[in-house]
C-alpha cells in the first residue's frame, strides 16, 4: 500500500499517486514518505526522481535456468487444454440482426486455419465466440470434448487471442505490457521471468525490451500484441487479421512468425481478405459469406471445387491467338490485344502443342505460365454463386 507524507508540501497527492503507480511491482510497500528528503532537497521535481528510482531499481533481466518444484505444480493446476475444436450449428445474434447462421467446423489439434470472408461477413464474431467474448445464440462449441460455456476459464487459459486492434498499453514498454498480461493470467513473477526471453527472442523484440509501445513501429506494435496473447502459453493462437495495415515486407515476416508458433505445437486459427497469404499457410481455409459457411477445405481442395482445369497464360510476338490456337482442345479461353488465357484438362501436354505451333508459324513466345486457378478465383466464384442462388 502506499502511504503519502505531509511533510513533502510541494508535491500534490494526488499527482505523486498517478505518478507512482506504473511503478508499483519496484516499490511495493516502500513509504513515499521515506524519500521526502530526496524529493526536497536533491530534486526538483517528482518526474525527475522516478526516473531515478526506476534506474536504480531496473535490473536486468536473467533467463531462469530452472524453475521450482512448486512453481510448476502451481502452473499444472491449470495446464492448458489441448484437441480439436467442434463448432456444432453455431448461430449468433445481436438483437434482430443475424450475424452467423448455422456454422459447423472442425479445427484439428495443431493445425492454421483461415476464415476468410469480406468484412462484415462474420469472421471476427466468430472468433470472439470461439475465444468466450461472445455466448451462441444457438449451438455450442466443443473442446478437447469439453463444452466451452461450462468449462469456460478452465478453457479461456488455453487460448490467446490476437485482436485487431492493439490490446496492449501505449504508456508502458515491451515487457511490462507482456508480464502485465501475464498476470492477468495469474502466472506469478518466477513463472513470467522464466518464460519471458523465450516470448521476446521468439517475436524479435528482445532489442525493444525497454522500449515504450506508442514508440513501436507498426509491425513491432503486432507482434507485442502477440507477445502478450503467448505469454501464458496457449495452445491454441487466433489471430484476428493479423497483417493488415502491414507492407508487404512486414506481412511477409508476420507470416514466418506464424508458421514458427505454429510448429511449437499450437493451433492457429486466423483471419484475413488477403487470400494469397491464406494459400501459402495455411492448411484449411473457410469461406464465410453473409453469416454462412459456404466452403471449407484445403486450399488445393477448394480450387479444384472451383475448376479441376490447369491455366495457360500465353503472350507471343505476333499477338495472332485466333490462327496460332484454331483446333486446339480447350475447354474455355479468353484473348485480347495483349494475350490469351485457356483453361485446358491437360496442361503439360497443351504446352508442348502451343510451343509447336507457335516454332512453326516462326512466331515467338513472348510469355508463358502454366498455373492452377488461384484461391482468389475460387472465393469469387463461389461468393457470386451464392448471390444468385
């Protein structure tokens, strides 16, 4: 408890209580009283003596080797829930207004997901239903076999939640934010010192440490965000569009740092509209379109729902596509000026002709791409069918 001593009479105590507060965990309950002396005779202002009092009081941290017996019996009495999740005829609503209908997935254990869908679909709803924010209006979801309403803190414990916007405090640094979350989990000082450094190396913010967050760059602020959803070690991470507003450079080491959670074992379950950052990680993607599931699948799987053909994307010289591809089999083709895209059963084989044909006419091969349909194909095509159902 802190104690304020009249005999400081420049001080407001009110101002010297906000002032101290950030600084409780170094303090404890040392009397403010104590340090009249410092206060009036060697400072001239209380701003000047805690920064003070935190330099002296700020030591480095150390990586515990070990950790007690009873340190880790206490973390296991509430060891993280591990397993599938089931999500059974899962339906909200806010007031009158429908935002899932009926949704039924299964996320296996240790697995990326990706729930995709325009904004205002439902996606983050979602999520904050799967985390606990959120009661079903209808359905439940099902984890490990255990029901999430009525094992609810048990369950809350193995889950972090990365969200869009940044949950973290602009006014204290990297690792007061991530020892700050990790007692709102209840873990105590021992058990965060001792998984701390293995938090900052694993985000690359080790350097940043003592860096106050308003003063992080956006791709830092993200990754402080998920320091602090790792802290308590869940198993499993959502992650609610976690590279928007990101560059490209930033999306790309966002993505890495995905995948490395990802092969410590943890479930990830993430959101995003970018869907080629969808495709290259993760393994099952749902489409969720005006509240509804549409499709679910690998990404592989779900192009092919869309088109079992190969693209051929092709550029010559001569830009004379009518005469180069006439009696060539295809199952549907588009030209312009510039080029021509078929959708061919067998694309190796159709590459061969198109190159045979083009050697003699004597034209030349100005560009030439054999692909599958991409994902962003396949969630236009489906969207626009749902549409007109």
């Amino acid at each position: 408890m802190l104690k304020y001593n009249s005999l400081i009479p420049k001080i407001p105590k009110e101002r010297l209580k906000q002032a101290f507060s950030p600084y409780k965990k170094f303090i404890g309950e040392i009397n403010i009283g104590s340090y009249k002396n410092i206060l009036s005779n060697k400072l001239g202002s209380y701003t000047d003596f805690l920064a003070k009092f935190k330099s002296k009081s700020e030591k480095p941290a150390k990586k515990m080797e070990k950790i007690s017996e009873e340190e880790l019996k206490l973390y296991d009495k509430y060891k993280k829930v591990t397993g599938e999740i089931k999500i059974n005829s899962l339906s909200k609503k806010f007031g009158n207004h429908e935002i899932l209908n009926n949704i039924n997935l299964s996320i296996p254990k240790g697995k990326i997901i990706g729930l995709v869908g325009v904004s205002g679909s439902g996606k983050t709803t979602l999520l904050k239903l799967i985390v606990g924010f959120y009661k079903p209006s209808k359905g439940n979801i099902i984890f490990n076999g255990k029901d999430t309403l009525k094992y609810n803190k048990e369950i809350r414990r193995s889950f972090g939640f990365g969200a869009q916007e940044n949950c973290f405090y602009d006014k204290l640094n990297v690792e007061e934010n991530i020892r700050y979350f990790g007692k709102l989990y209840g873990l105590t000082n021992d058990y965060i010192q001792y998984k701390i450094e293995d938090i900052l190396n694993l985000v690359e913010l080790n350097e940043a440490r003592k860096t106050l967050a308003n003063e992080l760059s956006t791709g830092m602020r993200r990754r402080l965000d998920i320091a602090c959803a790792l802290i308590h070690d869940p198993s499993v991470l959502i992650l609610d569009e976690p590279t928007e507003d990101l560059d490209p450079h930033l999306r790309k080491g966002m993505l890495h740092l995905i995948r490395k959670i990802n092969k410590e074992g943890k479930t990830v379950i993430m959101t995003s509209h970018l869907l080629g950052e969808i495709e290259g990680i993760c393994d099952t993607v749902g489409i969720i379109f005006e509240g509804k599931l549409i499709k679910l699948g690998s990404p592989e799987e779900l192009k092919k729902q869309y088109s079992n053909d190969f693209e051929i994307h092709l550029e010559t010289q001569s830009k004379n596509y009518k005469s180069l591809l006439k009696g060539l089999k295809y199952n549907k083709m588009s030209s312009n000026e510039k080029k021509a895209v078929l959708y061919v059963s067998n694309g190796e084989k159709t590459v061969k002709e198109i190159i045979g044909r083009v050697n003699r006419k004597k034209d030349k091969v100005v560009n030439l791409k054999l692909s599958r349909p991409s994902l962003s194909e396949a969630f236009e095509a489906f969207t626009k069918n749902v549409k007109h159902k």
